[in-house]
C-alpha cells in the first residue's frame, strides 16, 4: 500500500492544526487540502513579517480554513475540537534562543497552550479519534556531538532537558499520556528532530533552523557563523518527511499511544552544512563564534520504533534536501527577512 493510501481515513475528516503558520504546521495543512481533509488552521500572525505568510507560506487570513488565534483561547479550542475528528497540536515558542531568554513566554505558550488543548480534546473525547502531540528531540539532552553511527537517541532513554524549550516539550509529553492515556483516549507523541526545508524563515536573535540561517547568509554574502565551531550534530528531517509521518501518526492504528522519534537515523554535523551550502556560494566565509546557552551537541535518532509502527521511512537526504533549499531561495529571495538585507547592506 502506497503512501497516499494510508491517508485514506483522512478525505472527507476534519482536523485541527495548531500552530498552523509555521513551517511544519502550513506544510501538515498543505497535505491535509491535498488529500482531500478538512484543515482548522489555527495561530498567531506575530511570528514574522505578515507577507511571509500569504507570499512564503501559502497561508493566509482569509482562507476559509484559517482561523487567526492563539492556543490559550479556551472557547476558540473547544469550538475547533468540538468539529474535529483529529488534532495535530504543534503550536509552541519553537525557538530554543527565545526560550531562554523569555522563560514565560515559553511557559505561556508550551504549557499553558498545550494545556488548553488537551482540556478541549478530553472534553470531546468521544467524537475525537486522536491527537498527536508535537514533542522535539531536545528532551534527550545535550548529547555527545558524535557521528558515530552507534550513538543514538533511543525513546526508551532515560531524558535530560537541557533547556527550558525542551522542559516544556517534556511537561508537554506527560500531560498528555495523563490527560488522555489514562482515560483510554487516543493520542500519539512525535518527537522531530532537526526539521529543514522550504519554506524555512529564519527569525532575528535566534540560532536555530541552521539550514536556512547558513543559506540565506551565504546568499546575501554574509559570513556563516559556526556556533561552538560547527561540531554539534543533528539528524535533519526534511519538512516533507515530517509532514508525512505526523499524518502517519495520526491514523494508523499501532501508533496509538506511542512515542516516536521522527528522524532519519543519520547524523550531520554543522559544518557539514556549512559545506553544502558552500557548494553553490564557494565564496562564502565561515566564522567560529561560541556555542550558545542550551545548544546541544545532539546526536541521531534511532528510527527503528518508527518504522515498525509507522511501516515508513523519509525519503529527503539531507544533501539533496540542502540542494532543494538553496534552489528554492534562488527563486524566493523575497523570502530573506528585511532585518537580513539591512545586515548585509550595513
């Protein structure tokens, strides 16, 4: 059975999307009309400049399934929920940078917004089949930075966050096997690791997305900034891939209940990127800079839970996911921030 198959059970059923404005929440949506879904698009419009979202996202206010909200509304979730037959809640303060630094916002966002969710989703547990809840690789800690193949994050370790984003994301886990497990309600856990690919913006003051970061520098002619020296690691999953196995999670029968780690088992290291990126702009340079507060050194993940469950394996690599991008920006450059162009015209 083919991909588009096991989608099947999604044409004609609603489905929630939090956090419907970013990269991973617009492409879950794009999906979703594809297969013939009914998407609730639901969150902010301060997260970046607002043509981004109509001109780089495909996603704008007006679309009849748009709805511009935040997850603290209490009576907006109950009325999203109350129509659903799914929910796929990845709306948080995703940027670990902003995190640290504004500990509640995160707080606000991560906790008191999952919580919220997870209120409506127990209240209409009856008509709902499942949520799945968007987690991040960085409640497995800092890592070890190594490419060893043999070196990897396992579901069943024991987790270390090293960071408040990931403390969220790791309350965010418990609270809903709590909330809805021991009701005997149906949910799923993802856990992504290092998400990439366009539509990818990248956002003042922070250090992730690093694909995106490296390649927009490079294509303005600024020099790319090796954080800790680029000897970090990452397992990084094209948005695509992502995508396709949150929806895989949120129907097929074996997932419910699970955590899986959503990753390609392959592990890259920073100045690996930098060394794609660099293939299409050879002259751009490359400055060390120290690493930041919570940045880990990460690791890979072992993929053989997910595709057991799942039956299912990504089908971007990360040289040609890069390729994809760089191509991408090439003929999207309006989606180089305003701040950028201004640092590189300084």
């Amino acid at each position: 059975m083919n991909t588009r198959d096991r989608f099947a059970d999604l044409s004609g059923a609603t489905v929630t999307v939090t956090g419907g404005f970013g990269l991973v929440g617009s492409r879950i949506v794009h999906k979703l009309r594809t297969l013939g879904a009914k998407p609730l698009t639901v969150g902010r419009l301060d997260a970046y400049g607002s043509s981004v979202y109509s001109t780089v996202f495909g996603i704008s206010p007006g679309d009849a399934d748009v709805v511009a909200g935040d997850v603290t509304d209490a009576a907006l979730m109950n009325d999203l929920v109350s129509r659903s037959d799914y929910v796929i809640h990845a709306a948080a303060l995703a940027d670990v940078a902003e995190c640290t630094r504004n500990p509640a916002a995160a707080l606000e966002a991560n906790i008191r917004g999952t919580q919220t969710v997870l209120d409506a989703t127990a209240r209409h547990s009856g008509t709902l089949r499942r949520l799945v809840f968007v987690s991040s690789a960085s409640v497995y800690g800092v890592g070890t930075g190594t490419t060893d193949a043999g070196v990897r994050f396992s579901e069943e370790d024991v987790l270390t966050p090293g960071s408040v984003y990931a403390n969220t994301k790791l309350w965010g886990e418990h609270q809903t096997a709590l909330t809805l497990g021991g009701a005997g309600d149906s949910y799923a856990i993802v856990r992504y690791f290092s998400v990439y690919g366009q539509p990818q913006v990248v956002k003042e003051n922070s250090h992730s997305w690093v694909v995106a970061w490296f390649a927009m520098r490079a294509a303005l002619g600024l020099p790319l900034h090796l954080n800790g020296g680029g000897h970090q690691v990452r397992d990084f999953v094209h948005v695509d891939d992502i995508a396709d196995a949150t929806l895989l999670a949120t129907v097929t029968e074996h997932a419910d209940g699970t955590t899986l780690n959503v990753g390609t088992g392959r592990a890259t290291s920073i100045r690996q990127v930098a060394d794609l990126v660099r293939r299409q702009h050879p002259d751009a340079r490359i400055i060390e800079t120290p690493r930041p507060q919570g940045d880990p050194l990460g690791a890979c993940a072992d993929i053989t839970r997910m595709r057991q469950i799942l039956d299912w394996a990504p089908q971007v690599n990360i040289e040609d996911g890069v390729s994809r991008y760089l191509q991408w920006l090439q003929q999207t450059p309006q989606a180089i921030p305003a701040w950028l162009y201004a640092e590189a015209a300084a």
